[in-house]
C-alpha cells in the first residue's frame, strides 16, 4: 500500500469523522471529547497523521493516533470499539482546523506505530513467506467431508422446520430466542454457516411485532427452499447451484480478479451484529465506472472491525471483485480519502423495485440490493413512514430500524418537504437509507444516516 501527502487544506468535516463511530454511544462519546479541554501533546504531520494525549480515568493520558492517509487509528485504551471514542475526538479536534491541532514532528511513541505500519504494508508488498501449493486431493477431500456434513444438517434443519409448522407457530412465540439459537448452533456444528445465520433470525420473528407469524412463514418457506436446492443441486443450473452453496456458507471457489482502479465514493458504513461476530458493511460508488461495491469487514469476540471509512470521502484504489457481486476486496491504495464532486445517479421507484424483482430470479434468498432512488421525500403514510416519489404517487416503505432511529430526523430535516436523492438497501422489507443528499446541487455533501 502506497500513500501521498495530505495537504493541511483538506480536512474531514465533523459529520465525516461521526460517519466512522462503530455505535451511537461512540458517536455521543466522541462529540463530548471533540474540544481542547481533555487534550494535550496534539499535533498533525503534512503527511495526515494526528496524535494526541486524553486526560481518561486514570493516572495516564490515552495516547490516540489516526493516520488519515490510510484511514487507520490506535488508542492505548481499553475499549474494543475501532476507532474508539479518543480517536473520534481527536478527529474532530483535528476537524476544526488548522489552528486547532498544531503542525510538528511526531512525539516517540507516535513515530513507533507509524514504525510499525510502515514494516507491515512493506512485508504484505513483497509478498514474503508464500505458502506452499495445496494438495488438490487433500482439498477435494476436504470438501467432500464437509459436504457430508452440511448435509446432515440440512436434513436435521428440514426435520425441524417440519415439526415447528406441525406444533404451530405459537409454539415459536413460546420458545423465543432459545429456539433459534439451539437451532443455529447444531447447524454451526454442521459447518453450514449460512444456515445458522438465517435460523437465529428465524427465531427473532415472533418478537418482531405485529404480522410476525407471515413473516416467520415465509422464512421458513425460505429456508425449506434453500435445504431442497441443496439436496437436489446436482440437477440445478450451475449458476444457481453456486448460489445455494454460498447461502449454506460454503467457501467460494478461488479465484484472483484482476484489481479495478477508480475513485471510490464512501457511501454508507454500518455494523451488524450475530453472536460474537461483528460485521462492518461498506458501500463504495465508483465515480468513473458507477459500480456499486461491498466490502465487509469483521472483528471477533466482541472487537470492531479494523476497517473504518469516512462516508462522503473518496478512496483512490483497486478493488477486486468477489463471485457474490456487488462484494469486492480492497486492494492497492494509491492516495489519501479526499472529498470528490460527483455522486450517483438516481433512479426511479419502480426502476429499483424491478431491478431487485429480477435479481429474486437468480437468488431467492436476496434480502436487499444497493440502490440510489432519485427525486424522493420521506412522508408519513398509513402503515408508517415512507418514501414517496410525487411525481407517481408511489412510495416504498421505510423499515422500523431506521424510523426508530435518529436517522429518520436528520432525513427529514434534510429534506425539509424538498426532493432528495437516498442511496441504500432496497429489499422485500422496503428501503433502508444509509446517505442522502441534494440531487441538484454538484458535489453537495452525503448526508450519513446510519
């Protein structure tokens, strides 16, 4: 990874700095620590790397670093949140501008973990200690153990799913979470991860408010359709067979795209939470290609994710295309996060509920695809917030995790009655908005909202 000089002009705004809070609580937490008050040894380099010492709870001052070329962040604190709320107020201190964080030489312990930084992107350039070639037998074998396994499961998962509908559904009421889980857990057992996943939401649906027996019918019609595609996937197109595959979670085939280099703007970040895992979700827009890209990111036994992106910035670097599309892999970077003019373009309602229509053909089991609706303003209709395209009368509802959020509020202080361009999530629940922003104002800022 390769990175250039930030000039001392080009600073995130404080809504950019927000966008990397992994959680509200962080978000709050980092506002608090935004001013001078807690901060001493501060300083900045030409290069992007801010450091700083926070007076915290104990004898010590937390020593927090951001290096805003890569973006990457440190803190000597406790916490398991990436960046943590030290990082967060330092960056907005930083944020305020060039005389509130001073320009200097980096103090000894600062220069350590650029030190080290620098050593890791070098060793992972030069591409040493290659492993050696695999054994295909071995692979082969390998996978076919684990075909066996996912197997048994999907059966035992088929068996279950029969005596659930046979009891009633509320039998599920009854049984809450601890159904799911046990549930996810033998399937876990099975190596079918992606089973495991769609069965612990299988158990959250009766809690899920009014209309959750529909709801819960119709997952579990899904997952009986997934556990049939498995059981008969030799008869299956192959396009759909690999489908299936993936939504057991099994590896992808490998494969090494070659990298697409663009200006990637940071559209929307957000986490996601199952068990222990935490998954960090990134859309990225490419300003000259227009494709749309995920990336994911992942952190352990309740750590964050290492990978943090200001939304609204644009990343000059190689993506590299997975074979579950739109996801990609971030590969070389050539330059620092830097604000870009352009944005998507915008498409109608009916054009984004047809778009994800024809994609329900190839994967049944596609909960949302990324889309950016054009012309739309979040009113209140009879079954709940929406949002309403005037010119058609038509609207697409809002999910209850958004309008439950402040994400709604500043949606719709944005908007203020006027028409806006919203990027998100379009999927058989409605429209999850992750970014909006003025459509007919070039360049006019993202406005994050998750």
């Amino acid at each position: 990874m390769t990175s250039q000089g930030v000039s001392q002009g080009v600073r995130w705004t404080a809504e950019q700095v927000l966008s990397l809070a992994p959680d509200a609580p962080s978000r709050k937490a980092g506002n608090k620590l935004g001013t001078a008050g807690p901060w001493s040894g501060t300083g900045t380099t030409e290069e992007g790397v801010v450091w700083g010492l926070c007076k915290g709870s104990g004898s010590k001052p937390y020593q927090a670093l951001a290096d805003v070329s890569g973006p990457a962040y440190a803190c000597s604190c406790p916490s398991r949140k990436f960046p943590c709320k030290h990082v967060l107020g330092l960056l907005l201190l930083w944020s305020a501008g060039p005389d509130a964080v001073p320009t200097g030489e980096p103090p000894e312990w600062a220069g350590q973990w650029l030190e080290k930084r620098r050593a890791r992107a070098e060793k992972s350039a030069s591409g040493t200690g290659s492993a050696a070639k695999a054994d295909p037998e071995a692979a082969r074998k390998r996978a076919e153990r684990r075909a066996e396994r996912v197997t048994a499961g999907a059966r035992e998962l088929e068996q279950r799913l029969a005596d659930l509908l046979r009891g009633g559904l509320a039998a599920a009421e009854r049984a809450g979470y601890g159904m799911g889980e046990e549930t996810a857990a033998r399937m876990i057992d099975a190596q079918a991860k992606g089973l495991a996943t769609r069965v612990r939401e299988l158990g959250a649906i009766p809690g899920s408010g009014p209309g959750w027996p529909v709801r819960l019918l119709e997952e579990c019609a899904l997952l009986h359709l997934l556990v049939r595609g498995w059981a008969h996937r030799e008869a299956l197109p192959a396009p759909l067979a690999a489908t299936v595959a993936r939504r057991l979670g099994l590896p992808e085939t490998a494969h090494a795209p070659a990298g697409e280099r663009d200006s990637w703007l940071v559209l929307g970040q957000y986490d996601t939470q199952e068990g222990t895992l935490t998954t960090r979700r990134v859309w990225l827009h490419g300003t000259r290609t227009g494709r749309t890209a995920l990336l994911l990111s992942y952190g352990a036994a309740g750590a964050a994710p290492e990978l943090s992106l200001p939304v609204g910035l644009g990343l000059d670097a190689e993506l590299h295309p997975h074979p579950a599309r739109p996801r990609a892999t971030l590969g070389e970077r050539f330059g620092p996060a830097a604000p870009v003019a352009e944005r998507p373009r915008g498409v109608p309602l009916a054009e984004a509920a047809g778009r994800y229509g024809a994609l329900l053909a190839d994967d049944p089991w596609l909960d949302s695809w990324p889309v950016t609706l054009d012309e739309v303003v979040p009113v209140r209709g009879p079954d709940g917030w929406q949002l309403a395209e005037p010119a058609t009368g038509t609207a697409l509802p809002l999910p209850r995790s958004f309008t439950s959020t402040s994400g709604l509020w500043r949606l719709l202080a944005t908007s203020g009655g006027r028409p806006l361009r919203v990027f998100g999530e379009c999927g058989h629940r409605g429209f999850q908005p992750l970014a909006a922003w003025a459509p007919r104002q070039p360049g006019a800022p993202l406005l994050p909202l998750r």
